[in-house]
C-alpha cells in the first residue's frame, strides 16, 4: 500500500512539474527547430524588385522601430534587408515595466514578391524595484512567473501582427509628390 501511494505522488508531482513547464505558444508565431519563427510570403502584382525594394527600404528607415538603429541593406541586388526590431509591448504587470519584443526581421524580394521573415525572438522588461533588475531573455526559455508569459503573448498577439500588417502597407508603391 505504502509502495502504491509513494508510486501515486511522484506520478501526481511528475504531471505537475510537466504541466508547469508547459510554454504558451503566441498565436501568431510558430514554433520551428525549437525556436519561435514567422514567416510570409506577399505577392506583390506587376512590380519589378527593385520597386518592391524602394518600397521596402523607404519603410524601414521611416516607420521600424530600432534600438540601435543596426540596419543592413543590400543595395547592390537590391534583394534582402535585414533590421533588428525593437517593439514596445508597454506595462502588463506591477512587478515588471517597459516591456520590449526585440527580434531580426529580414525582408527579402523578388519580382513581384517579398518575404518576411522574423526570429531570434527576445523579451525584457525593466523591474519596478532594484532587487528585479533587467529581465531579459528569449522567448523559447522563459517560464511563467505570475502569468507573465500569457501577459507577453497576448500583447505579442496584439502588436506582432500589427507591425506585419503594417510592413504589407509599406509595400505599396511609394507615390512621389513632386
């Protein structure tokens, strides 16, 4: 009897530690090679790369929010730009202030296409007492700690797709007032 119920609890505290492991994904990212990824693929009808491009570039340098400003751009194919984003999901909790998405987004075009790829996702958040510091972390690693994690995903959920939505906008032929 005694063997059944020691058997009973490191089952129950197995389950237990297994569920409380458990990450919660965002809906708008997918989980590839143990890593959060988005990727899509925008056609863009009777438009030369390099349009598609100039486009590209005019919104970048205008409307993507970059901490350190570190873009790279491929002018002499005019085929890929790379930029590092810097998304504020603002306060979602007590404990934790100012919170930032940072990830790598790379736009790569072709005639008549543009991809948009995004990784290395990473969070921080600045604590509201100096025993809390700095968190800082990717997404794949963190655990939840008093419901931060569904916090952070329902704000990446809200914003994330936004920024896509509004880069598909930037591939609009930018119109010359001249």
């Amino acid at each position: 009897m005694k063997r059944i119920a020691a058997l009973l609890m490191i089952l129950c505290s197995s389950v237990t530690l297994s569920y409380a492991k458990t990450k919660l994904a965002p809906a708008s990212l997918q989980l590839k090679d143990a890593e959060w990824s988005f990727e899509k693929v925008i056609e863009v009808p009777n438009t030369p790369q390099k349009d598609i491009y100039e486009s590209m570039k005019t919104w970048v340098l205008s409307h993507v929010p970059t901490a350190d400003k570190n873009t790279q751009f491929d002018d002499a194919n005019q085929a890929q730009i790379i930029t590092y984003v810097s998304l504020p999901l603002g306060n979602l909790w007590t404990f934790y202030t100012d919170v930032t998405l940072s990830f790598k987004f790379t736009i790569q075009v072709k005639d008549n296409k543009a991809r948009f790829s995004a990784g290395a996702f990473n969070y921080s958040a600045i604590g509201t007492s100096s025993n809390l510091g700095i968190k800082n972390s990717p997404l794949e690693t963190y655990e939840d700690e008093k419901g931060m994690v569904k916090k952070i995903n329902q704000k990446i959920d809200e914003s994330f797709p936004a920024f896509i939505a509004k880069a598909e906008k930037g591939l609009a032929k930018q119109k010359s007032d001249w």
